[in-house]
C-alpha cells in the first residue's frame, strides 16, 4: 500500500480502539514502511501499534503490554 492508504488504514484503526487496546501486525518486510508511518501515524491519534515481520516478535511485544 502507498502511504495514503497507510494512513486511511492508521486513522481507522486508531478511531476504532478508542485507546482501549494494542495492536501488532505481522507483514512481510517489503510491505513495511521504513520508518513504520502506519505505526506513527496511529501512534499521534492514540493508539498503541507496532508492525513486525514475524508472530514471535509480535508476540513478544504485546506481552510487554500486560500489566500496564
């Protein structure tokens, strides 16, 4: 996707989880942003995302959120 696409999906996302969860996507290394502008993007609306290229590092990253 292009980055309006990126950003139309990140927007959505964010407004969607009302700040009320963390989201981890998994993709393959040539679909992610170099500088992850999706990830951004929904960080400045409130929410918490990372993009990854593998489950086991999503994985790992989400379980960093619990307890907080």
């Amino acid at each position: 996707p292009g980055l309006f696409e990126r950003f139309l999906a990140a927007v959505a996302w964010a407004e969607e989880s009302r700040k009320a969860m963390h989201l981890a996507m998994v993709a393959r290394a040539e679909m992610i942003h170099p500088q992850k502008f999706g990830v951004l993007v929904a960080a400045n609306r409130g929410l918490a995302s990372n993009i990854f290229t593998t489950e086991v590092e999503a994985h790992a990253w989400l379980d960093a959120w619990d307890g907080q």
